[in-house]
C-alpha cells in the first residue's frame, strides 16, 4: 500500500503519473480474484476502497464499457450498493447503443470522450456479460467460504426476486426481498456442504428449515449462520433463527 493507504499499484511507492487510468489491475485481489474480503482483509478492502475511489475521483470523464461494468462488480464485493449501482446506471446511458447492444468506447458529445476506431462504435461482448455479472454479485456472493445474500442491494431495488443463481459447490439459489429486506431464500444442494450464510438485510430472527423441518444452526461472527446441507436437499431461509 501507499503511504495514504491506498491500495498500490508497483512495488515502489509513488504518485501514479495517470491517477484515473482505467486500468485496476491492482485491484484484481478483489475482483475477479479472491484474496481480499471485509471479513478476511479488512486493511486491504479498505485500501482497496480507497484505490477505486481514487481511479474515479480523476478518471470517470473517459471510460471504456467494460471498465465501468468492474467498478460496478468491484463495488458490489465492498457491499456498496449505491456505487454499483451508479456505476452500472453509467454505463447503460452511455454505452449502450439502439440495438440495445454494449459499445466498447464512450462516445459523449462532451469533448472527453475516447476517440478509437474513426467514431465507429463496437460491440463489447465482455460488458453485456459483466453488467449481468454485477447485478448477479449485487443480490448473491458466494466467496472464501461465505455465502453472502443482498451484500449490495441499493436503494432503488426495494422489492424483487431472483432465482437460480449459481453457487460454489453446485448451490442454486432463490431469493425474495421487500422493503430492502430478506423475506425468504431457497438453497438447492447438489453435494454436501458445511454453509456459512451472511445476510445483509435481515427481516427479523431467521430460520432454516428442509422439508418443513427445523434444522440446527450456529451463530458466527458478524450475523453470519451456518448449517450442514446435505447434497440433494432444498433448505429455506426465513421466519425464526433456531440455534443449535
């Protein structure tokens, strides 16, 4: 890290000559990688935090597609769902073309716009996949252990439903909120697995049940439950924590 705590991007410590590049490869640690989580690196989320901040504070002017639908994923993993949201609410005014397609360059008539490709707008594959990526790690995180539910629903989302989103270890999940909080989850269990659950939006004491049944669990740090989940089985999350 930098002096100031940001997250940096050489080895030696320096002032970036282009602090708003888009580039975040120092941050790949949090997005797409793995490495750095509030619950395990609180130092370096922070810097991280930090470091993204600093990209946008000097750079959000000129822009790629794709590097606007990572500062939304990255944004999500720090469970800052107002950010995700602005970034993902950036890119579809200003990338996404008529045929509702995702256009690689930014091409605002506001003279500080990238000027690739004699003006001609390309298709993006890699964002149209990446803004869904983002609104997927928005409602369903499933990292370094932790099953993390609505880790960064923003404020205009207060209701909705999503269903099969995938999990590590062949999880399939289903999940319904209201008045941005948790009203129930279904997790579909393909093998069995110790499952460490983290809801952010809790409507109340929680239970788990399979089959109608209560089953036990333990309290974590930070609200975190987990359960045993045996492979084959659907558990519901909702109604009263029961613990074991």
């Amino acid at each position: 890290m930098r002096r100031n705590g940001v997250m940096a991007e050489w080895l030696d410590d320096h002032e970036p000559a282009d602090p708003g590049h888009r580039h975040r490869s120092h941050l790949i640690g949090l997005c797409p990688g793995n490495r750095i989580s509030l619950e395990q690196t609180p130092e370096h989320f922070e810097a991280a935090r930090m470091a993204l901040l600093e990209r946008l504070r000097f750079g959000q002017g000129s822009s790629l597609s794709f590097s606007g639908v990572w500062d939304a994923q990255m944004f999500a993993r720090l469970y800052d769902g107002r950010e995700a949201y602005k970034q993902l609410d950036f890119t579809i005014r200003n990338h996404v073309m008529d045929n509702l397609l995702m256009s690689l360059c930014d091409w605002r008539p506001r003279g500080n716009s990238l000027s690739w490709f004699g003006g001609r707008k390309l298709f993006q594959i890699e964002s149209s996949i990446g803004w869904v990526a983002a609104i997927a790690e928005m409602l369903v995180q499933d990292r370094q252990g932790l099953i993390r539910l609505l880790p960064a629903l923003p404020e205009e989302w207060p209701e909705g439903s999503v269903n099969g989103l995938r999990g590590r270890e062949g999880v399939e999940i289903d999940l319904i909120w209201r008045n941005h909080r948790i009203v129930s989850a279904e997790f579909r269990f393909r093998y069995d697995r110790r499952c460490r659950l983290k809801v952010f939006r809790e409507n109340g004491p929680l239970r788990v049940t399979c089959r109608g049944e209560a089953v036990s669990v333990v309290r974590g740090n930070e609200g975190e439950i987990a359960f045993d989940a045996i492979g084959g089985e659907s558990y519901t999350l909702d109604g009263k924590l029961e613990t074991g």
